[in-house]
C-alpha cells in the first residue's frame, strides 16, 4: 500500500485503525458469540425452540435498527464535533439522541409485546413456534428501551477515541448473560427451567446491569458525558441531527424489515430451513466483527476529518480503507471455505437431515462474504461519515426492495428452489448495493463538514 499519497500517514492510519477498530471487533464478535450462544443453548429445548428464537429476535432486530439509525447520526456529529474539540455540542447531540430514541421506542416496545401473538402468526404456522415466540418478545421487551441508551453512549465514546471502555463494559455484561442463560434456560442454580423465556430474560437483565454499569462508571471518572456543562440542544443542532437520523433510521428500518420477510420466506420454506437460516445468521454476524471495526474506525477517522474540512486527507484515507477491506475479506471467504466442514459440526448442523443443506448454504455465505464487507465499510464507514444518509436510503430501497426481495420470494414460492439456491438469491442484493455505494462513491459528494458554529 506504499503507492498512496504522501497526504496521509499509512502507519498512522493502520494504528489508529487498530486502536479504535480492535475493541470495536472484539466487542462486535462477543455480541455475536452471546446471540449464537442463545441459539445454541436453546437448540436443546428442540426445533421449534431454536426457529421461535430465530423469528422473535428478528423483530427486536428491527428495532435495533432503528436505534443504530439514531446513534449512527450521533456518532457523526459528534466525531466532527470533537474534531473541533468542542465537548458541549457533543454532549447536547448524545442527550438529544438518547431522548428522542426512548420518545420513539416506548410505543414500539409496547406495540411487540400487546401483539406478540399476531406477529408469530405472520411467521408461522406452527403452534409451538408461536408459543415460544410470545414468551421471548414478553420477557425481552424491557432490553429494547435499556439497548438504545446503550447503543448512543457507545457512539459517543467511540466517536471521541474512547473504544475501550465500551468493549469492557460489553465484555462484563455478556459474561452475566451467558451466565444468566446457563441458570435460566435450563433451569440451574435452584431455578425454574425458562427455556426460551428463560434466554429473553437473560437478555433484559444483563441489559439492565450494563446501563448500570455506564452510569456508575462515568460518574467515578467524572467523564465529559457527566461533567460537561448540560445545555439544552437548540433548534440547529436538533434539525442538523435530525437530517441525518431521519434518513438513516428509515433505511435502517428498510433494510431490518427486508431481513425480517427474508426469514419469513424461508419460515413457509420449513421449520429445518428457518432452524438452519437461524443458527448461520448469527455465525455471519461472527464473521463481519472484524469489519464492523474498521467501518467504525473508518467513520471516525474520516469524520473527525470532515469536521476539520480536511477533505484531501479524507480522500485518500478512505481509497486506504477500501484496499484494507477488500483483501480481508477475500482472505475470510477463503478460510471459511476451506473450514466449512468443521463449521458445521460446529453450529450442530451435521445431523443427517441437516447436514448437507447446512453445507450449500455455508458456500453462498463464503462467496458473500467479500462483497457485504466492502459494503459495510464505503457505506457506513465512509459514505455515513460525509453525512449521504438520504442516497444510502435510496440505495438500500433499491437494492433490498427491488431486487433482493423480488428474487428471493420468486426462487421459493414460484420455482419452489432448494433451500442454498433461494439463499444465493438472496445475495442478489449485496451485488445491486456494492454497484450503487461506488458510483456515489466515485463522484466524491461525501467530502462534507457538517457541523455548525
């Protein structure tokens, strides 16, 4: 990479890189282990268990994407706010958000629970999936309010050089988690065997103890979240975060929903395809860790920039992020390839009803891999951190709505395809996105400083 220009530092990128991508990674990866922990931990309670996890959690997923929308847009502006060193405004961003996300979140929390039943329905068909799917959405709804405050501390303190703290915290709440669902799913310890009520619950607490964690520990630290003098966000700053938060919730929550009736269309295909879609979704979620850390150290590293109008350095940091990303990923789609045995005897896939459908669909995860990590890093980590939230919207209408979906719902209702090949369709949608992401890309309109005096 010795060709890039001079404008930058090449090991002082790669270290910042590390430094803030690295907790990033670590923390993304515990959190995909501990939601394929829960999977796994179920599977023991049957099929029916495993799917009914697999489908309630789909929808907390779509909330979640609506908070990651929210702290997406807070973890910009305070990155180009702490560029210019300027806490007050970074704090007034983060209290904005945490508020407007809890007004926002409240009905919808209350909404999954009051209609648990009829959202199972929509799914399946299945009873016992039903049963188990209400019992998860009930005793995991608390989780939804208590993550939003989470997610935005996060941004913040990542978007202020500060991973670190966020992966301990993480680390600390995950290992209550497991703990949790050790003594509740199965009953240990002098407890009721929950089952799947029993991970939800899990989730809530562990929830819960993390907030604690964060208020206590900004409070000893005197931290700048804590400290900073509290001024209410005015009308600019406000509309500033709420252009950006607007678009990228929307096509945040896009994106979440098409998940969602993916999983639904494989659900009709089967309750051993949805059990197999949802015991490889999380391992993905494992594999795109490490990506999730270098689009987050990208956003910022670009951002803080941006917020300097540093706009040459931003250039030529980003096309040093887009070479990195390219080659890990195809270094991951070749290891997974060559592990992929050992993968499935791994996710408990190698019985003799799923073993060889487990297999295909893990060929389409290896040839998928490459193509979503570059998305993951010019969308969110480059394009995001420019503020080219209403084209990333656009983009993912198109590619999940026009193109992903149509072709999925096609290859399994009408030519009724085998379970790997309606999964390949599926990938349709990364190849529209990664198209789309450089065209815009290319003509270099995310070179912007978005912050305000």
């Amino acid at each position: 990479m010795s060709h890039v220009s001079p404008l930058i530092n090449t090991k002082s990128v790669l270290w910042n890189t590390f430094k803030l991508g690295f907790p990033v990674a670590i923390q993304s990866a515990l959190v995909a282990i501990l939601a394929l922990a829960d999977v796994l931990m179920v599977s023991s309670h049957g099929q029916a268990a495993t799917a009914a996890v697999g489908l309630a959690s789909k929808w907390h997923f779509v909330v979640t994407m609506v908070m990651a929308g929210m702290a997406n847009a807070n973890g910009v502006l305070v990155a180009q706010y702490w560029g210019r060193k300027n806490a007050e405004k970074s704090k007034q961003v983060t209290y904005f958000s945490i508020t407007a996300g809890l007004m926002i979140l409240t009905p919808i929390a209350i909404a999954l629970t009051g209609g648990a039943s009829f959202i199972m329905l929509l799914q399946t068909s299945d009873p016992s999936v039903i049963d188990f799917g209400v019992d998860y959405l009930w005793f995991a709804a608390p989780s939804l309010l208590l993550t939003h405050f989470i997610i935005v501390i996060e941004s913040s303190l990542r978007s202020t050089g500060d991973s670190l703290t966020p992966l301990i915290v993480a680390a600390i709440t995950i290992g209550c988690n497991i703990s949790l669902n050790y003594a509740l799913i199965d009953g240990h310890f002098g407890l009721p065997a929950m089952g799947v009520a029993g991970a939800a619950l899990a989730t809530s607490l562990s929830r819960l103890i993390q907030v604690l964690i964060y208020i206590v520990s900004l409070k000893l630290r005197s931290h700048w979240l804590y400290v900073t003098q509290t001024v209410k966000a005015d009308k600019r700053l406000k509309t500033s975060y709420l252009q950006l938060a607007a678009p990228t919730v929307a096509g945040a929550v896009l994106w979440a929903t098409g998940t969602l009736i993916y999983q639904v269309i494989f659900g009709h295909m089967g309750t051993t395809e949805l059990a197999i879609f949802s015991t490889i979704a999380p391992f993905e979620s494992l594999c795109y860790s490490v990506f999730m850390g270098i689009s987050v150290a990208c956003s910022i590293i670009l951002g803080q920039h941006l917020g300097r109008s540093e706009f040459e350095q931003a250039l030529r940091t980003s096309q040093l992020f887009i070479q990195l990303i390219v080659v890990l990923g195809l270094v991951t789609s070749l290891v997974l390839y060559v592990g992929k045995s050992e993968l499935v005897a791994l996710l408990r896939l190698d019985k003799q009803d799923t073993a060889l459908m487990a297999s295909l669909a893990l060929n389409v995860t290896c040839l998928g891999v490459c193509v979503k990590m570059v998305n993951m890093v010019v969308i969110n980590g480059v394009l995001r951190a420019g503020g080219e939230n209403n084209y990333c919207l656009k983009m993912d209408f198109t590619s999940t709505w026009v193109f992903g979906l149509p072709l999925t719902a096609i290859g399994a209702v009408i030519f009724s395809l085998p379970f790997h090949l309606v999964y390949l369709c599926m990938l349709g949608e990364e190849v529209v996105k990664v198209l789309l992401c450089f065209s815009r890309y290319r003509k270099n309109l995310w070179l912007k400083n978005l912050t305000i005096n």
